[in-house]
C-alpha cells in the first residue's frame, strides 16, 4: 500500500501494476458468435462510482492471488424489451461474457506481467452487499471500464469495477 | 457407430450458456451429449448411476472446483477422460489440470472446431485402448 502525495488518499496498489492491468485490457471479444464485447470506456482509476439502477443487473467475482478483492459487473437494461421467457437466458450471457472477458485480461496479466490472479464462479450480490462495494469508504482501489454487449442486434451498455484491496507482489516483468 | 454406443459426454459447468452452447456444438457429431451437471456434487451423483466416456468439466465452479473433481474422476472413475476448460488460460491452471488427470484443456471462448479436434484425440485414444 502506498501513501499518494494527498495524505487524505490510499492507494492499494502501484502505478506499475494499475498499467499492468490497463495493458491487459482487450479492446474486443467475440461471445462464441452469439454476441460481442466492444470496449467503449478504457480501464482508470475512480474514486465515486455511481449506484446501481434498478435497470442494472448486476454479477460480481470475487478475485484472488497476486490481486484480491471484488469486480462488480453491471449490464444497463434501460429502454431494453426482454421478453421474460428470455430473462434467465439474458442473464447467463451477460455473466459468461464478464467471465469470458475478466478470463481474458487476467490470463494477459499473468502472460505479460507475471501477475497470477484468478475469479471465483460468479454470484449476484444483494443490494447492501453493493453498497458496501460502491461506497468510497470501502478500503479498495477502484478501477473501472464499460464494454458494449451486441447481441441480437441490440446493444447493451456494460460497466465494471474493480475493488482491489490489495496485491502481494511488487512488479516483476517477463 | 453404433447409435446406442456412441462416444458419451457429460458437461459439468455452472453457465447454463455454456452448457447450451457446447451441446449445440456437438450436435450433428458423433458424439453424445449425454448429461449436464452445474458443479460437482451434480456430476459425481451422475457418474455414480451412469458410466460415461468423457466429462467436459469448468475449472471455476462454485464449492468444488473442477481441478478437485477431475482429481476425484481419475481416481474413481478411470474410465472416464476429462478435458478441462476455463475463462482463465494461465500456465498453472493448465498444469493443474494435466495435473489432476485431464487429457487436455482448452480456454474459452473456443470454436467448434478446436473442441471437436480435442474431443477426437480423446475418443482416438480410448478407440486405440
């Protein structure tokens, strides 16, 4: 953990390693040709993150390793009509694709950073569980980034946050 | 083949999408998508009624990992491949997963083509067997 020059702010992880994750990042990914991730908002650093809607369906992994802490996932379905046959559906995609895309950038992490963490199978939080995450008193590095989800020629914005309470490495590159 | 022998897979992962998608995958193939389970606990109650030629198994899942279960498969079920995948493609997930007993790993998203070509050199090796 370092001391930034304000005094009044934590950081929890170095500069090197919040590039390392930026440097990660992938700017798209192709869900088994059922839909597509494009990044629209690239990786930084954030300390207010806005609430959750009550049209933001949330999925959040837990991180370990060389990285710990919380990645919350939201897809915005704002204006969106889905059919309630196809909720569960919607619901498992959007949470494959965070796990497709969170998978990918942790294995560039580790490909090109030697920094090894991994995810937990997904879970929903509830909603004190989020607010706690959300909060600016929750002791974490915030980081996050939106993607857009194609599917079904409908388009659905994704934000994603990182909590990172802590790393247990210092950089190191291959 | 015969139709009631052909090569049986179980599909152990707790994305019902995947599970989906890798069943679609294999239709019009020779081999069977014969069960489905979300976690372990699922799978180990499945292999226990049925015997199966290969289990597909996600390294992620909730309470048991798929590691563990390939680990308890070798031991228990050693007529049963395993083949690993996973949204994570780190170096010692795959050597983990060799480890504990799969016969390959493959890191999602994959296409048709690259599970197919893996679950050939599985059913190539128990043909041979």
């Amino acid at each position: 953990m370092e001391i930034s020059p304000n005094k009044n702010k934590r950081t929890y992880i170095s500069n090197d390693i919040i590039i390392a994750l930026q440097d990660s990042t992938i700017e798209s990914l192709n869900i088994y040709n059922q839909a597509f991730l494009e990044l629209e908002t690239p990786l930084i650093n954030t300390s207010l993150v806005r609430g959750k809607t009550s049209y933001e369906i949330p999925v959040t992994f837990n991180l370990g390793g060389d990285l710990k802490g919380v990645i919350l996932c939201f897809i915005d379905t704002y204006n969106k009509s889905i059919k309630p046959n196809d909720i569960h559906f919607f619901q498992s995609l959007f949470t494959e694709s965070m796990n497709l895309l969170l998978g990918q950038i942790l294995t560039n992490l580790d490909k090109n950073f030697d920094i090894s963490s991994f995810i937990s199978s997904p879970y929903i939080p509830n909603d004190m569980v989020i607010l706690k995450l959300l909060s600016k008193d929750f002791q974490s590095q915030k980081m996050s980034m939106s993607y857009k989800l194609i599917s079904n020629a409908s388009e659905y914005n994704c934000r994603i946050i990182l909590n990172i309470q802590r790393s247990n490495i210092t950089m190191r590159f291959k | 083949m015969d139709a009631d022998k052909r090569f049986q897979i179980l599909l152990v992962d707790d994305s019902d999408f995947t599970r989906t998608h890798i069943s679609q995958m294999l239709d019009s193939t020779p081999y069977q998508v014969v069960a489905e389970a979300r976690n372990a606990t699922e799978a180990t109650n499945i292999l226990q009624d049925r015997s199966v030629h290969l289990a597909i198994v996600d390294v992620v899942m909730p309470e048991v990992s798929g590691i563990e279960l390939a680990n308890y498969i070798s031991e228990n079920f050693p007529e049963t491949a395993v083949i690993m995948i996973s949204s994570l493609g780190q170096e010692s997930i795959v050597i983990d997963s060799i480890s504990a007993g799969a016969s390959d790993f493959i890191q999602k998203p994959f296409s048709k083509e690259s599970l197919i070509t893996a679950v050939n050199k599985v059913f190539t090796t128990f043909k041979e067997a």
